[in-house]
C-alpha cells in the first residue's frame, strides 16, 4: 500500500547549504538601485562597498579597530589569502573534522609545505580542542558545512596566546555569537547565512593580524590577487572599499538588501534565533524518529546551520543509494531541494536552517521527509 503524502507543502523547497536561501523578502526588482555599468572606483561604487563593509560590521559586532575586506573567490579565496600571506612565521596546527578544514590541511602541508601539527577528527565528531596550543598559529573552521558540527565556543582560545587563530566562519557568521577578541582572522562568504550571491568572501582581521602581516614576509611568492602589504604596510584600502579585482556591483546590491532585511529581523540576535528555531525543528524531529539522528555525536557541537543527518533503520540495504533517493524523490515532489549530503561526507542529508528559512517550511518539510523514508523502505522491500 502507498504511503499517503502530508497535505502541507512548504512555500519555500530551497534547502541548499549554499548557495543558500534568499531572505524572505527578496525580489529581483529590489537590486534596481545596483550600480551597473558603473565603476566601483566612482563615488556611487566606493560608497556601496563601504556600506557592505560597514553594515557587516554592525551586524555582527565587529571591534572597530578590526580591518573588514571584500575580497574574490568567496570564503575560498579570503582563507587561501589569510594562509598564504599569514603562515610561516611560527608553528602552526590545523584543526579538520569534515571536508574544508581537511582542504586547508592540503593547502598548508602540500602547498606552503609547512610542518604543521595536523589534528582531526571523523564526520560527526570534534577534535580536543583543550589540547591545542595557542602559541602555534591555529587554523580551523568554526561550523563544519559538509559535517553539521561546530566549534560550541570559544573558551579554549587562550587570551595571551602568542599565535595567530586564523577561522573559516563561513557557516557560522550572522548564526552564531563569534568572540572577535578569539579571533584574528576571520572569514565568510555572501552566499551562506544571507543568501548573498557568490563570488565574494570577506575577511576580517585583528590588529594581531596586521601587525603580522607588517612585520613578517612569507618565504614563497605571492600572485597579486593574495597581496594585502605594499611596501611592509597594510593595503588599506582593501578594508574601505578599494577592491583587489572588479566586484559584481549587482551582488554588492544585493548583499547590501541582505544586510537591511537582517536588520529589519532583529540584526545578528534575530538572526541567530531564526536559525536555532530552524535547526531546533530538525533535532526534534529526529528525537521522535528512531530511523534518522544527527550527524554530530555531541549535542553541544550541533550545527544549527547545516543540520546533518543519517538514516539508522537496519532494513536499509545500501546506505548511499538510499539517502540519494530519499532526496531525489523529495526533489521531485519540489519539498526539498539540494538536501543531499556533501560528496565527501557519510551517506545522509543535509539541511540548511540559517536565519533566511522560514521555521514554517521546516516544519511543512519534516513529514514529508518522512513519508520519502516510507516510500523508499517500502519499495526496498518490494524489490527484494
């Protein structure tokens, strides 16, 4: 017999970890005001890419003597700047629990070819952050995308640390309160938790930052588009709006629309409840289901972003096959879009709860996740 479908579709199927859902109230017709066909070096230009700068800064709290950068290639490009132009002055250890932290392990060990102290942990678990020495340059990512697993605080960064903390916060920022005076460079992309467009990536830095990055020159090369000193001084105008290469003028737009929507729903406070609310509909959920459980082992590390999922019934023959068509048969009734865990993670789904979803379409979601799992087991059976 069929499993009976749940009468309530959720308005919104986009559950994508990113590019992720737009706000709510988003409307092409709304980026009208986007300086196109202008240059960004023209007083319309300079102004916008200010005001990005400094509407992230409000929003989220940043220290005023902290510099703020839009720069190319998304988070990718703003770590990749952060590493190459940061590490080599002292030891460093790098901290991986799911698929990005483990790129940026590659890129330190196999690129730079520094001999860093590699920690590691396996999808759904943390490393012990109590053993990390901060004297060393530590490079980590604060909410693990492909792994649903964060970092739960700050508390284990040691305030007279002599190293550098160098966080990939692209999940985390405006979903989660981040302790600046933890970190000394910081990065994120639009494309996350605003649902920006992408391409570009942001990167905040300590006065600790800067100071290394005046005082020490890396060993290696550096192509131009990772340069952030000139003449042993900080570019500054990198951090007020004077961009390495040429921005999209209509994504500054559009991230500027998402700044002002983040505002209008409280600013990071809001936001951050948006997204627990999100995040808490999914974990209960799975406390009422014993076939699906979070990734994440420890609750006190639980994404409330990227909530990742395994299925736990033992009737399910083939792990990967199955999570594929669970999510490819919610895809095709439009519920759930790009729920599919990430390549490189376990067998699962993965479902964004950042502060643009609406908790109304999580909860519209849920059954029909479950009436997926029915249907699925059910055609498993009939097949054998």
């Amino acid at each position: 017999m069929a499993t009976q479908q749940p009468a309530t579709r959720p308005a919104n199927p986009r559950f994508s970890s990113g590019p992720c859902a737009k706000p709510p109230t988003f409307d092409v017709t709304k980026l009208a005001d986007a300086a196109l066909g202008r240059s960004h070096r023209a007083a319309i230009g300079k102004d916008k890419l200010k005001a990005a700068i400094e509407g992230t800064r409000e929003i989220l709290g940043i220290p005023a003597d902290y510099k703020i950068g839009i720069v190319p290639a998304s988070d990718t490009g703003a770590v990749e700047m952060a590493l190459w132009s940061l590490l080599g002055a002292r030891k460093v250890e790098m901290l991986a629990w799911e698929s990005f932290g483990s790129g940026w392990v590659t890129d330190v060990v196999k690129q730079l070819k520094l001999d860093a102290e590699v920690k590691t942990a396996d999808y759904g678990q943390i490393v012990d952050l109590a053993s990390v020495n901060c004297d060393n340059d530590v490079v980590f990512t604060w909410n693990g995308t492909t792994a649903g697993v964060r970092v739960p605080n700050g508390d284990w960064i040691a305030d007279d640390r002599q190293g550098l903390t160098i966080c990939d916060a692209t999940s985390a920022a405006f979903a989660t309160e981040l302790p600046w005076d933890k970190l000394d460079v910081t990065t994120f992309s639009w494309q996350k938790v605003l649902g920006g467009e992408g391409a570009h990536g942001m990167l905040i830095l300590s006065p600790r930052a800067v100071e290394r990055l005046e005082s020490y020159t890396p060993a290696w090369p550096l192509p131009k588009i990772f340069r952030l000193t000139k003449g042993g001084k900080l570019i500054e105008g990198i951090f007020t709006g004077a961009t390495i290469n040429t921005p999209s003028m209509l994504a500054v737009e559009d991230y500027l629309f998402a700044l002002d929507w983040a505002q209008s729903v409280g600013g990071l406070q809001g936001l951050i409840a948006r997204a627990d609310a999100n995040a808490q509909a999914v974990f209960d959920f799975c406390d009422a289901n014993d076939w699906i459980a979070n990734l994440a082992e420890d609750d006190a590390t639980r994404s409330n972003t990227s909530v990742c999922l395994k299925f736990n019934d033992a009737r399910i023959q083939d792990g990967a096959g199955f999570a594929k068509a669970v999510a490819k048969r919610l895809e095709a009734e439009n519920i759930a879009l790009d729920v599919g865990a990430y390549r490189d993670a376990p067998a699962g789904l993965r479902i964004w709860c950042g502060g643009t979803v609406e908790t109304t379409d999580i909860q519209a979601m849920l059954p029909w996740l479950a009436w997926a799992f029915a249907a699925e087991i059910e055609g498993q059976s009939v097949a054998a």
